[in-house]
C-alpha cells in the first residue's frame, strides 16, 4: 500500500537531486531566502472506495522561492522548467508509477507555486478467511 508519507518523502527526493543547490523548507515563510527553497504541500486529497480497490486522487504542490539574487526572474523560469521535466507525466513510488494528471504554475500573493495532480487505484489489503463453506443438506 502507497502511503501519503511514501509519496511526499519521493517528492522530496526528486526536488532535492533536480536543485542540488537548493534546499526542501519543513515550514512555509514569507522572507527572502539567499538560496533556491521550496515547501511542498497536499491539497484536495481524495480517496474513492470500492470492494476491493480504491482510487486516490490528490494535488502536490510546491511553493518556490528563488534566491534573492535572482536578476530578472530567470532563476525562477528555470526553476519552473526543471520542475515541469521532472514532474511530467509520471514518477515512481514503491514498484509502481504514478501518473501525473496535470500541472499548473500559478502565482498567488507574491509566491510561486508549482503543482500537479496525482491519480492512482490501490488494491484493497483484504485478510483471508480459510474457513471452508458449510455442507448444505436439502430435504
């Protein structure tokens, strides 16, 4: 079973070997930062149950800040570029791929934000039950 956990340390990871320069904040903040950062964030987390599987659905985000020697915001259009390569169309958790839905750069009160929605089905871990069927005796 995929874990919320398993995926976010996977997104990390990917982050932290595409900016090796840069670094993954455990808070979001509001200060300029001498260096790339980003803090990533689970929204809209969805999970639709059936008998023996379900569907998760959920979007990641990633709020960038660029360093503050970024002249002319071409660091940022970098950063964007080398996110949308590495979040395209899918990326690997456990033994399996998740797909990658879309992605959307988008700015809000002065942040940058990158983020894409993740869609995967999860088969149900379901305990066996060894008991044999009962002998039926019709009269």
């Amino acid at each position: 079973m995929i874990t919320l956990r398993e995926i976010k340390s996977i997104v990390v990871g990917i982050i932290e070997a595409a900016f090796p320069e840069g670094r993954v904040l455990t808070k979001n903040v509001n200060e300029e930062l001498d260096i790339p950062s980003f803090f990533i964030e689970f929204d809209n987390i969805r999970k639709n149950s059936r008998l023996f599987n379900y569907e998760r659905d959920m979007t990641i985000r990633i709020y960038i800040y660029p360093s503050i020697n970024d002249e002319g915001g071409f660091q940022l259009l970098d950063i964007i570029e080398k996110l949308e390569d590495n979040f395209d169309l899918k990326f690997m958790v456990q033994d399996r791929y998740l797909k990658i839905t879309e992605t959307l750069t988008k700015k809000e009160e002065g942040i940058f934000q990158f983020e894409f929605h993740v869609n995967y089905f999860e088969t149900k871990e379901m305990e066996e039950s060894n008991e044999l069927m009962q002998e039926l005796n019709f009269k």
